[in-house]
C-alpha cells in the first residue's frame, strides 16, 4: 500500500496491472505435469470441431480451418496505389508445400472484402516468411530487427527444514517476485525470480524442485516418495530470468542470399544472431546479486549466483521482436494492431510483434494482443446494419478529458506527418502513413480512422484530403464517441447517426462525394454536413430533426488528384463548413442527444474509409484550434 500511495516510478500502477502472469490455470494439482503444457493440439481440435457445428457443415461458412501438415512457403503480392500514388502491398496469395492459395479474388461474392492474412509461426520463422514475401517494403531495413529471448540463470541449493514444523506430508510450493532495477544509465528494465521449494528427506539431494514443477512427468516412485517419507530438507530453486533489451545492431533474424543456402522447399534459411551485449551482463549482475540476497534473507543460505553459469541464449524458447509495433513506420515493422506499416492485409499475430519484451514468458502477451487483433479483424455479427450487442462494454482504452479544458487559441495538431501515435482503428479497412498522409485502402463496411485527443468544446479543425476518383466517397467525422465504448458489432456506425439507435455516441459527417450518392441531393454532396435537414429540402428526413432557418447548403466538387482544403467550425450548436476558400454549408444542431460535447466523456475527430475499396483517400495537416 505504501508503494501504491508513492509510486517509484511514473506509469507505476498500470504497470501492475499489466504485467502478464507466469501460470494459467492447469488442471493438474501442483507438482503434477499437465500433459496439455506443450501441445496445442486438443485445443485446436476442440476449436475445429466448434467450428464445423457452428458451419451447419458448410464448408465456406466455417470461421476457423486446420490445415495439418501444410508447410507454408512465401506469399505472393500485389501493389494498391493509394490516394497520392504512392503504393502499399497486398497479399494476394500463398505458396505451400501442398500447392498454391490463390485468394486474388473477391470473398463472400464481395470484391470489397480483402483476404487478411495473420502470421503466427514464431518470431524467427514469422520474419524469415516476411523478409522472403514482402522484402521490398520501405521499411524492410526493421524486418528481422530487435530479436530478442530472455536472460536466464538458475541457482539450486538444500537448507534444512526449521526443527518443530511437524510436517507430516511432501509439498511442493512456487513464488513469483516481480522486480524493476534501473541501468547505471538510468534505462529501466525488468526481471522477476521464479523460487520453487519442494520438501525432501534429509540427504536426498537437492535440485529438483525447479524439475517437479516445470518438467517432470510424476510416476508411481514419485508419488510413494512424496506420501511415505517425513520431510527433513526444503529443495530450493532460485529461477531469475530477465529482459533483454532490444540490440538492433547484433540481434536480428536475417535471410542472406549468398552463398545460397535453401530448405528443401527452395526457400533461403534463416540466419539468427543474438549475443549477450553489455547490457545483458549488467541486467545479470544484478539479478545475481538478487539472487544471493534471497538466499541469504529466506533461507539462510550462503549461495555465490555469479559461480553459476547462465542458461544458454535462446534456451527459453522466448524469443520475440522481430515484426516489432509501434507508432513510426520508419521505426517499426506494424502498427499498434500489428499490420504492416506497407502491407494492407498483412498481420503478424504472435511474440514478433513484442517491441521489448519484459521478462515475463512472451505468451501471455502474445495471447493478449492476438485477443485485441481478432477483434480487431472479426468483429461480432460482421455484418453491415449492426445491431447493438446488447452486452455491457467497457472501452479497451478511454481517453480522458484534459484536467484544465485548453485556452482559446490552442492549436492541438492531431496528425504531424511522421507518427501514427493517438490514431486507432476501428471497423473495417486501413489507413497507412505514406508521404506524410493518412491514407486509406477502403474493405466491403464502414471504417473509421479516429484520434484519440479529446475535442475542446468550441474548435476549428483544419484539414488536407486528396482522392483519385471524382466519385470518391469518404469524409470527416466530428463530435463523436469513443467507438470502442458503444457495443456496435462493427464499431465505427457508432459514429453515425442511425434511426432508432441512440444518437448519443453519433456526431456528424462532413462528406466527401462529389455525386452526392444515392441521389445527387445536396446535402449527399461535398461540403455539406452529410444527411441532415436544411432549409429548402424537397425530401427531409422526417426521422431527424426538422431545418433550422438560417442554415444553408451549398455544396462543392473537391479537386481531384490534388489536395483540397476543408475548415470545419464548431461553435456551440453550429457547424460551418468551408472548401477550398468556399463557404459550402452551416448547420445548426437542434439534437439535445445527438454531437454533444461533455465535460465527463470525450468526443473525437475520426476519418472515413468508405465501404468501396477502390476509394483510398488521403488527409494530411490536421489540426484544431482551440475557438
Ligand atoms: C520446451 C518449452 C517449454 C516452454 N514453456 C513455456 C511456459 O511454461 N510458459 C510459457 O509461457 N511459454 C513457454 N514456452 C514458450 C512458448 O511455447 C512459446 O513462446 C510460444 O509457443 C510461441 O508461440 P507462437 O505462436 O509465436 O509460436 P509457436 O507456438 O511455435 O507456433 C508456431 C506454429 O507455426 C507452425 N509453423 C512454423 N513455420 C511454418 C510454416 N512455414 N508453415 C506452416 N506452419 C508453420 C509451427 O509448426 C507451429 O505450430 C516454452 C517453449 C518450449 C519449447
């Protein structure tokens, strides 16, 4: 309570909550080997029949496959020109040892849909199938980049049993201590001990507690030995095992192509470096030192950690890093979902994506991430309409509202050109960061790109977009909810106001369609806030409210194949829109519910990815300013 009321260090009580447990649940008593630990086998059965059942034994409707014995070779890709020209990748096939996964075509009789494909076959061979598929990427320099494993040691020793325990009965007991040091250049890093303690018969020799618990499979012997004989010694296991942090220059996972040097299905090796650097010794000095201190402190036992040899590199069979996530696509191989920064329906899905990896066994993190990116990729229902779940849902992550709202004037730039930081996804589609722009590849629904900075009350956005096609749709949404708070099967309709649905987490679209689909109406077009009632209408919406005098609509064609300015107001309960200099619509919202700033739940900027995938869309400078 002490350190939650001081906490050492900023980010301290998230980090607890963050930390990944060592052990799940098992269904073997302590000391007893769960025959499940190293097979995921029956999961998978399991899944797959689930799977079938759920198919109504329909083969193209099953959401999960098992393909066994089916080694995959390379993926075969395609370019998507963005908005600006430039390109992004896209797999469009899969090359196996049991032939070749055309899946260029459209899914579900859907050209819109885009197959998605999610590596997950370990950090090394999940970089060796990336760096031989998609090598050509701009930054393919950080594929393979930042391998990492843990640094282990182990330290075993016997003390006697404190005299007057009576016991009667062998256990075995584990105890995890979670520990954060500094480096002497002030870098942060982590380590924890794993200390297992198992009851012996004097003189029965020691170093077999850390076996019992992780390693052995229990006989008959075993168990005698545990029921009949009176315990006289505790076996002791001191476990330390830390992080490695990243050494880009000597830890990567490479594919060299000369001298040639291929597998037998004709695709060239990896090549794995990884070497303790300085800092990997004085992570171990101090966990030596820690290991010493426990010994000496809980069981009254001289040990010299040191004298000890450390476990191998790579003996831990953690290794991680190599399809590293982050904001900057210069820096880092994914974004925060995992997709490659310059391939749109590529994802890595296992410990590769981990950027450091802490000291905690990468699979539980693994397990986490892999969680947020099947949401991410098949959301609930997967459907256009989205019916509200119904469950309660608590947001992944909910911005908060600044302590003091910003002074007038502030500018809040949102997106500066060089980092994805404060963007996420939600929906469907992508949006990538290339030539200083957001840009999006569109799917078969709804996707919005949003910024996770809370909107002040009063603000002008200020923003750049570029299209391709002058029938392009896609557009700017203001004044919206968390999408990730509303229980939406497909989150981003939250964003959009939908007749009998709450209006509360629905803000406005500014649109971008220069036809004004379905019907050329001008409140369909350019420059309007899109679909509401203004004065003059031949057809209002009678399920929204009715116009307020004043307002107008004057919508433009935006430029194509250039860049186009839009300066978005809100002031109060008015949105004025400006295009390229051009006043081209104010709208006065009479909604009480409905694009209603709170001082208690933030609203956001979000752009759209429209549900046509010939629709890429680029913005760039955006920015608010404090009104
Ligand atoms: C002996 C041992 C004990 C461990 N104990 C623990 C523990 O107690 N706790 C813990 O958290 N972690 C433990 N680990 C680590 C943990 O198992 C790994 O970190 C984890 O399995 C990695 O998951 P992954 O999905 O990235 O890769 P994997 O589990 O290795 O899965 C990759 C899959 O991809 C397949 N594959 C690879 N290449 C291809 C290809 N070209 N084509 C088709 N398929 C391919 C592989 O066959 C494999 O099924 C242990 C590991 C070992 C080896």
């Amino acid at each position: 309570m002490a350190r939650l009321a001081n906490p050492p260090y900023p980010g301290f009580r998230d980090s607890l909550k963050l930390d990944a447990p060592l052990a799940v649940q098992i269904q073997t008593r302590p000391g007893f080997f769960p025959f499940s630990k190293f097979s995921s086998v029956p999961l998978a059965i399991t899944a797959a029949r689930q799977a079938e059942s759920d198919s109504g034994g329909n083969d193209a409707f099953k959401r999960l496959m098992i393909v066994p014995n089916c080694h995959v070779k390379q993926l075969r890709i395609r370019n998507y020109t963005l908005a600006t020209g430039a390109n992004v990748q896209e797999v469009d096939g899969i090359d196996t040892g049991d032939g070749f996964v055309d899946s260029s075509g459209s899914v579900a009789g859907n050209a819109n849909r885009r197959p998605v494909v999610v590596l997950a076959m370990g950090a090394i061979e999940s970089a060796r199938l990336a760096l031989v598929s998609v090598g050509g990427v701009p930054n393919a320099n950080q594929i393979g980049a930042n391998l990492m494993v843990h640094l282990r040691k182990n330290v075993s020793f016997t003390a006697p049993l404190p005299s007057g325990l009576a016991l009667s009965g062998q256990e075995l007991s584990a105890l995890l201590v979670r520990c954060r040091a500094s480096l002497p250049n002030g870098t942060p890093f982590h380590f924890h001990c794993q200390i297992t303690a198992s009851a012996l018969p004097t003189g029965s020799g020691g170093g077999r507690s850390d076996a019992l618990l992780f390693q052995s499979v229990p006989d008959l012997d075993d168990v005698r030995l545990f029921s009949e004989t009176a315990p006289g010694e505790v076996d002791v296991s001191i476990r330390a095992v830390g992080e490695m942090l990243p050494n880009l220059q000597n830890n990567a996972v490479t594919v060299p192509l000369q001298p040639a040097d291929n597998d037998e299905f004709g695709i060239p090796r990896a090549s794995v470096s990884v070497v303790r650097s300085a800092t990997d010794l004085q992570v171990m000095n101090v966990m030596n030192t820690v290991i010493d201190a426990v010994a000496q402190q809980v069981f009254g036992k001289q040990v010299i950690a040191a004298n000890s040899p450390p476990d191998g590199l790579g003996t831990t069979y953690h290794e991680s890093g190599t399809l590293r996530i982050g904001d900057d696509p210069t820096r880092s191989v994914a974004n925060a979902d995992g997709r490659f920064h310059y391939v749109t329906n590529l994802y890595a899905g296992d410990a590769s994506v981990l950027p450091t990896c802490g000291s905690a066994n990468p699979v539980m993190n693994g397990i986490a991430l892999r969680r947020r990116l099947a949401k991410r990729l098949v959301p609930e229902g997967d459907g256009i309409g989205n019916p509200q779940s119904g469950r309660p849902i608590r947001p992944f992550y909910q911005p908060p509202m600044p302590a003091q709202p910003p002074a007038q004037g502030t500018v809040i730039p949102l997106f500066n050109g060089q980092t994805l930081g404060n963007w996420r996804m939600a929906g469907r589609g992508t949006f990538h960061l290339i030539d200083g722009a957001l840009q999006s590849v569109p799917s078969f629904d709804l996707g919005l790109f949003w910024c996770t900075i809370p909107l002040p009350q009063n603000f002008r956005l200020e923003l750049e977009f570029f299209t391709r096609l002058f029938q392009t749709n896609s557009g700017v949404f203001i004044r919206f909810k968390n999408p990730e708070s509303t229980g939406y099967y497909n989150p981003a309709w939250s964003a959009v106001f939908i007749p009998a649905m709450s209006a509360a987490p629905a803000g406005f679209e500014i649109q971008i369609d220069n036809t004004g689909a379905p019907d050329g109406a001008a409140k369909h077009r350019t420059g309007a806030v899109y679909a509401v009632n203004y004065p003059g209408d031949p057809n209002p919406d009678p399920a929204i409210p009715p116009a307020t005098p004043g307002d107008f609509v004057n919508p433009q064609n935006a430029q194509v194949l250039a860049w186009n300015q839009y300066r978005i107001e809100v002031q109060g309960d008015v949105i004025t829109v400006n295009l390229n200099g051009v006043d081209t619509c104010r709208y006065t919202n009479p909604d009480p519910n409905r694009g209603r700033f709170s001082l208690t739940e933030p609203t956001f900027v979000g752009l759209q990815a429209y549900s046509n995938y010939t629709y890429t869309t680029a913005f760039r400078n955006i920015r608010i300013t404090v009104l």
